[in-house]
C-alpha cells in the first residue's frame, strides 16, 4: 500500500506545494481564513473528496470525507496565522500536509476499510477551533486524529501546555491629572500593580507554568488619569489541574492591583481554555517508524518533554480520543516559530519537503493502524465507549 501512497503523493506534489504557497502568500487570523479554507477545500473536491463547509457553525470550518469504511480517521488541517507575522507557526504547511495525507489515504480506503476524514479547523493560534468542534460532536465518530506541525527539528512525541487566555479589564475615574488628580482612580496604575505582583509570582510557579501578556489598553492622552486600561494575558501549566492552581494565584494578582488603586476589574475568557497534549503511544511509534524511514531523525524519546511546544487546541482532543501532533522539521536557518525567519522559512525548498514528508509519514501511520487488528479493535472499542 505504501507504493499507492508514494504514488498519490507524487501525483499531487506540484498541487500540494501550491497550496502551501498560496496560503502562505495571503494569511488570514483566527476565523478569518476565507481564501484559505477555500482553496484547501478546492484541492479536495479536485481530488474526489465530498465536502461540507460550515461545519459545527464555524464559517471557516470543514469537513471533507472519502470513503466509507467502519474506522474513521481524521486528519486535522489549520490554516490561521498570527497577526503582523503572517505564517510565523507554518500553518500552510501543516494545511498542505493534511491535504496530502488525505489523498494519499483515500487511494487505498476501500482496500483498508476507512472513512477519511479531512477537518478543516480555524483558529488554532486564538479561539479554539478545535475545541468548539469537540464540543460540537464532530468527532464524535472519529476513531484517531492525526496531523503534523513544522518546527525546527523532527519530534514525534510532542507535547504541549495547558492553557488560559484571558482578557483583565480594569476600571476607574477620569480625572485632570494635574488640577485633580485626587478625584482619579488610575486604572493603568491597577494594571502596572498588577504585573508587578505577577512579574514577583514567577519565582514560585511550579515547573513548567508560565505567565505572560500585554498591556492591550492604557489610557488615551498623558493629562486624563485613565479611567480603563486592559491586560490580555495567557497562563500555561503542564497539566490542567496546575492550570487551576495557577490561575487562582494570578487572578489574586489582578484583583490586588484593582484593590490598591480603588479601581474594580474583572475576568473574561478569550478562547476556551487548551489541554495539555497527551499523543497516543501506540500511533506515535509508528509514526516515528514512518518517518524514520523517510530519512529523518527525531529527537530521542527522552527528550520530548524537556521544552513543550506551547499550546495546542489539538491538546483537547487527544485527551478525548488517540491522535498525534508530531513536528516535522525544516531548515529554518536557526530561528524558531513565531519569529518573522521562520515565516521566511516555510516556504522553503525544506519546508516544501516536509509538506511531502508530514503527508507520507501521516498515511502510513494510519496504514499501520488500520491494518492491524488489535489497534483497529482498540480504536473502534473507543468510539464505542464515548
């Protein structure tokens, strides 16, 4: 099966890398991605893929389906990007491979006795995609989720932090900040108190979590004492139950600098709130094996945990049904994701490759677990229990 699936790939490599560059040429931010989404799905529908766009009431979602066999399998495609730095985090590439891994997956479905499923989920970076969707039941019927994400180096067992994004509004009184400043209640002063009182919490986090954010709104001219000032802020811890612990002591914080200044506050939730990733052992092996024999060489296993690669909102779905997350690398010259080099970086000769590398090592694993019949077994017992 593997020759059918060389062949699909090359059959659709010049496609493939076009999409990327396509997507890469025109990024678009969290929910946003119109042209994005249409063009992954146009590629799709070319390639025999019946689609439903819309899906669980996100305009930039989608759902592309070929097949019709008992084991259905996902692979997950994102395409947002980060704002200023366009693909900074090589969502096109993680879009292209999915596409590829789709193709190359529905060449021998009848013969595997799969549904593949590509998913389209916006807004990886800020607001959850995938989250709304889990929610949503799409993959209520899903038996493994896969996908690849660029970076610097190959990692098969990837993991990532637990995640919180929230908004901090603080609010005072407007006041002459020469002739009465007496009658103010600064709330970018609440703000500033508050990050000292975070900046001091940081030396007790347990390791692993972190804090940081920006000052997204501080007042508007230097003689009104500013009556609103807003903090955005994301905490990260390695599991969801230190997430907790975490987010009770920075919200202590928060309201330490609205009590200091006279000022109130309060909390929204930006995005849903991410899980931590946990990859499913058994796929990761075989994914390492896949992509081993493409000529590449991961970062031993023991060193997987030693730097989490951020957040992910596919963390909240592995922790409800197998998938993986691995990295697939790139010559990225020495820069790391989320810097404008490594937007330079992915649409490389390298990132090019690893589009076609993500795509083979993604279908062979789902070969590998379609055809054996312990792993089917296991995946379909686990549609069952949920």
């Amino acid at each position: 099966m593997n020759a059918d699936v060389d062949a699909a790939i090359r059959s659709a490599q010049a496609d493939l890398i076009a999409l990327s560059h396509s997507i890469h040429r025109e990024p678009e931010l969290a929910f946003e991605e119109f042209r994005s989404a249409a063009k992954v799905v146009d590629l799709l529908k070319q390639r025999g893929f019946e689609v439903q766009t819309g899906t669980a009431d996100l305009p930039t979602a989608f759902e592309a389906t070929y097949g019709s066999g008992e084991l259905v399998i996902a692979v997950c495609a994102e395409y947002d990007a980060l704002p200023e730095i366009g693909h900074a985090c090589g969502h096109n590439i993680i879009a292209a491979s999915a596409v590829g891994a789709g193709i190359a997956l529905a060449a021998v479905a009848d013969r595997l006795g799969i549904t593949v499923r590509v998913i389209g989920t916006p807004a990886e970076e800020s607001g959850g995609g995938k989250v709304l969707m889990l929610e949503r039941g799409v993959f209520d019927d899903v038996a493994a989720a896969v996908m690849v994400h660029p970076g610097p180096v190959d990692i098969v067992g990837a993991t990532s932090l637990a995640l919180s994004d929230i908004a901090v509004t603080f609010t005072g009184t407007e006041a002459h900040a020469s002739a009465a400043p007496e009658f103010g209640r600064n709330a970018a002063d609440a703000a500033t108190v508050a990050q000292v009182g975070i900046g001091l919490l940081r030396q007790h986090l347990a390791p692993g979590s972190q804090i940081h954010g920006i000052v997204s709104a501080g007042g508007t001219a230097p003689n009104i004492v500013p009556a609103h000032s807003e903090m955005l802020y994301y905490l990260r811890a390695q599991t969801s139950d230190e997430l907790s612990d975490l987010t009770e002591r920075a919200e202590a914080c928060f309201a330490a600098g609205a009590l200091a200044t006279g000022c109130t506050h309060s909390i929204r939730t930006v995005s849903p709130t991410y899980t931590e990733l946990t990859p499913d052992s058994w796929l990761a092996a075989a994914y390492r094996d896949e992509v081993t024999g493409l000529g590449r060489t991961p970062i031993p296993p023991e060193w997987e945990t030693v730097r989490p690669l951020g957040s992910t909102d596919m963390g909240n779905v592995t922790n409800v049904l197998p998938g993986i997350h691995p990295v697939i690398g790139l010559d990225s010259a020495g820069s790391v994701t989320h810097q404008p080099a490594f937007t330079a970086a992915c649409i490389t000769e390298s990132a090019d490759q690893a589009v076609l590398d993500g795509a083979r090592a993604l279908a062979g694993t789902v070969i590998r677990a379609a055809s054996d019949e312990a792993q089917r077994a296991r995946l379909l017992e686990g549609v069952e229990r949920r």
